[in-house]
C-alpha cells in the first residue's frame, strides 16, 4: 500500500503539518466529528475512533489522542484533560493535585486501521503539575506540565528542548517505521 492513502484524522492543520515534517511526507487529512466515547483507557479510545473513521471514510484512517495523568488524582483527567483545559481556569487545573504528589504521566497516541490491521503506538513522558502555569509557548497543557529532568514547564522551553520532550510525548519515529514498512 501506498502510505499517502493514508488519512490522519484531524482539523488542526498545525498537527497535519508537524505529523508530515515527522513522517517526511505530505499526509492527507481530513476533519471528522467522531464520537468521544468515554474511557479512561486511551487505547480503547484510539481503538474506538481510528474503526470509526475507517468506516466513514472507507480506507487506511490513522488517529491521534492525548492523556495528562495526575498521579494523585488515580489517573485523572487522563484523556479527559482536554475538557479540563477548555472548562477551567489553568490556576485550578494546577491545584487538583492532592496527597503531597505533583507527579503526572503524559501520553500520545496513534492509532491505524485498514479494515484488517489495527495497530497502537504510544508515547510517554514522565513529569509533573506546576503549581501555577508559567510560559506563553506550546499548547494546552504545555503552560502547566514539567517534563521529568526539567524545572520549568514546556510552554517556557526554548525550541531545543521543547522538541526534545515532543519526540518524547509523540511516538513518531515507531510510526514513521510502520507507514514505511506498509
């Protein structure tokens, strides 16, 4: 197969753009409204939406997600966290943690399926919640997350080491293995 039949599934051209430079070539995207089951397992999510988006659109569909586990918190928000970024104040989302333990897991995900193979890569990066959120790159969560080996968060990185952390978060070069295998 030809890995520019390929559709990664998103509206944000910005992460269309940054997975290509990744993968060294132009990828197709396209914007869907898949439905948002909900699970604290971000794999059953990708799993959920890459077979949704295979079926809508009829051909290799790859997906992407994201999780901010709060140790204190059992794993919460998890891959709700985007809520919590679009509902809440920053300052509030940096008190939630409780029990003395600021540590928190970041994970991506992506997710392809071709109406036979279905296959899940993760990345992860250890860190912590800041107290309050500090810097004005990034995105998200960037303003309130500090990557393990850090003392500032990644919205007050420089390029270097915001990319270095990125690569971390994003399994793109597992990804980037399979579409060339394909």
């Amino acid at each position: 197969m030809n890995p520019k039949e390929i559709t990664f599934i998103t509206g944000n051209q910005h992460k269309a753009d940054k997975l290509a430079q990744y993968l060294d070539f132009p990828i197709k995207h396209t914007k869907l409204d898949l439905d948002e089951i909900q699970s604290l397992d971000l794999e059953e999510i990708v799993e959920h939406k890459v077979r949704q988006a295979y079926a809508i659109i009829k051909g290799p569909a790859l997906v992407e997600d994201t999780s901010l586990e709060f140790k204190a918190l059992n794993g919460l928000p998890g891959p709700f966290i985007k809520f919590f970024v679009e509902n809440m104040p920053f300052e509030d989302i940096c008190q939630l943690p409780l029990n003395n333990t600021r540590e928190a897991m970041a994970k991506s995900m992506f997710g392809y399926y071709d109406g036979k193979k279905l296959k899940i890569f993760t990345g992860s990066l250890k860190g912590q919640v800041a107290k309050k959120p500090a810097g004005e790159n990034g995105f998200d969560w960037d303003k309130f997350f500090i990557p393990e080996g850090y003392q500032i968060t990644r919205a007050q990185m420089d390029e270097k080491d915001y990319k270095k952390t990125h690569l971390q978060i994003k399994p793109f070069e597992e990804l980037k293995d399979f579409v060339e295998s394909l």
